[in-house]
C-alpha cells in the first residue's frame, strides 16, 4: 500500500434537499454563464416538482457507506471526506474540515465516468478553489482516472439493462431498441475532449456483453439548456423516441447511462417527459436504473482507489482505448462553450 494517502475525497455535483434550496442551488450551477432568469426559474420546476428535493445527496450517502464498507472488508481503512461543486457539503467547507482533521494527501474520487470540462477538469479546478479558500497547508488530491471503459463498469450497467429488458415481454424482448442517453455539451465543448467517443464506447460495450447488435442501440442525448442558438450534442431523447416509433419500434428501453445515479435530470428528463412522449405516440418504454449502488460498480470504484494505493496494481480497461490518464495533462478538456 502506498502510505502518502491518508483520506479518500468524494467530489459530487450537489443537489438541493428542500424547496428553500433549489434557486440558490441553481444560481450556484449557471453562475458565469449568463443563464436568463427565466430559464433559471423554469428548471426549479422541475425541482419544484418533487417538492425541491433531488435524491442526489441521498444518493452519495448511500455509494459512500456501501463503499466504506467494501473499502473496510478488503483492508483499506481510510477516512471518507464528501464535496459538491453545487451545494451543502460545500467543497470548501469538506476541504477545510480535511485540514483541520490534518490531511495531508487524499485520492480524490469524481462522480463521473466521462472525460469533459463540466465532468473532469471544471471538478479539478472546484479542487483547486477550495484549496486555496484554505491556504497552503490544504491537502494535495490525487484525482482517479475516469472509468468509462473498466470492465466492472461496464459488468454494472449491462446488468442494470438486462433488469430492464426483463420486463419486456420475452415474445418481443429480441426486437426492443435501446437508447442510451448521457447530458448532452456544447458542440463547442465536444470538440475539445473525448465525450462523445467515451459514451459511443461505453455504450458498444455494454451491447455487446448483453449480445445485442450495433442496429438495436443508439446512443442519444438530454437535459440541453443554454441558448437555442447554440449547438449542443443531439439527438435529444425525446426526438429519438418520436423517430423510433416512425420507425417502428414498438419497445424502447432508456438506460441514463451518462449518470451513475437517479436524479432529479433522470426523473423529470427521462420517467416524465420521456415516458410521456412515449404513452402520447403509444410506444412501450423501459427506463433502466443507473448503476447507483450496484455491488459491481462499488466494487469498481474500490479497485479503482486501490491502483493508486498500490503502484503494482493491473489497471483495468477492455474495448479500444485502454485505461484513461492518472494525471491530466494541462490541456485536457477545455472551455468552450461557443459563447
């Protein structure tokens, strides 16, 4: 085991958890970017609408003791410290409390599995922040790789497809299509990282583990804000389910797999607009759960914590890429947003 660690950082969007939260929670997420109030106050409805709650705080507890409790039982015995970009727990304020416990060195575990400005280095840069909101003696953290391609990822969210196709009728289960869909960037965005291409490989790897053809999948998009002039990565979700039924599919399963849990974007983006597009067009839609707490999954994220923990360590990758970088180089995934 490498000593220099003494903590584990979980790094986390954040999410209101009463209806007092959700316009400071949101002024948080769009500050700087010149988002209209009245968008501003369109998205807290759908807050509004699960009575300002996101279940995504919940979440992160529960992956945090499932964690813990698989960190413990294969003798990694460290402290769990927990930070939003977004909301309580602040980043500064964890990072503070690191400090005044005397941490030195963290490994610093992102909530995402995806390589762009908003899922890796704007998470990097918040790190960055609230070291320098404490000063000099803040801890050093080591951010883990993304894990789009590991095998125990892709193990998790084949899994959480296969529950979903199970409630098709076996009849008609060989000839149900499947969308993928992960938070739709800036073209702008894009081009400067591997997004697109990560989602593209995620998604070919986890048919292929379950057997099914490059014609039954397409990867597809959602939760797009910004200015409608802008171009954002598409086809949005509910275009593709429009598409599909003119098509003719009759059975649509949606597996969020760009989210690892299900929140509040899930919820309203996915199990309300979508499934209501799919009731008005009269086509069968399956929403698949994300990969949350998924023994695998956490098992993963603990093997993943145990590569920098011990050098000596196989880094786990399968498709075509191989595993990501450990450190970043200073020109991964820019800011462009086209505005």
């Amino acid at each position: 085991m490498n000593p220099k660690y003494d903590a584990i950082l979980i790094v986390a969007f954040g999410g209101p958890e009463k209806r007092d939260d959700v316009l400071p929670f949101l002024e948080n997420v769009t500050r700087g970017r010149r988002i209209p109030r009245e968008r501003l106050l369109e998205v807290a409805e759908h807050y509004y609408h699960f009575d300002g709650v996101s279940p995504h705080n919940a979440q992160v507890r529960a992956l945090m003791a499932a964690l813990e409790v698989d960190l413990k039982s294969n003798g990694v015995d460290l402290p769990i410290y927990w930070g939003n970009r977004n909301w309580h727990p602040m980043l500064s304020d964890t990072m503070q409390q690191m400090h005044d416990d005397g941490v030195k060195n963290a490994l610093g575990l992102v909530l995402a599995a995806y390589s762009s400005y908003s899922s890796c280095r704007q998470y990097r840069e918040n790190v960055e922040a609230a070291q320098q909101h404490v000063g000099d003696s803040a801890a050093c953290v080591d951010k883990i790789r993304v894990f789009y391609n590991h095998p125990k990822f892709i193990e998790a969210s084949a899994d959480r497809v296969g529950e979903a196709l199970k409630q098709i009728a076996e009849a008609k289960r060989e000839s149900a299509q499947i969308a993928f869909t992960a938070h739709s960037i800036p073209m702008t965005m894009a081009a400067g990282c591997d997004y697109a291409q990560q989602l593209n490989e995620t998604c070919r790897l986890i048919a292929e583990q379950l057997g099914i053809g490059n014609d039954r999948w397409q990867l597809v998009y959602q939760s797009r804000s910004g200015r409608p002039t802008d171009p954002w990565l598409d086809p949005d979700i509910c275009d593709h389910c429009r598409t599909a039924k003119s098509n003719g599919v009759e059975d649509l399963v949606i597996m969020p797999v760009g989210f690892l849990s299900d929140h509040i974007e899930v919820l309203f983006d996915l199990d309300d607009e979508a499934h209501e597009v799919c009731e008005e067009i009269g086509m069968n839609m399956v929403r698949a759960s994300t990969v949350g707490t998924h023994p695998t999954f956490v098992t993963m994220l603990r093997e993943l914590l145990e590569e920098r923990l011990d050098s000596s360590r196989e880094k786990l990758a399968i498709g075509n890429f191989g595993p990501s970088h450990d450190l970043c180089p200073a020109d991964c995934c820019p800011l462009r947003t086209g505005s």
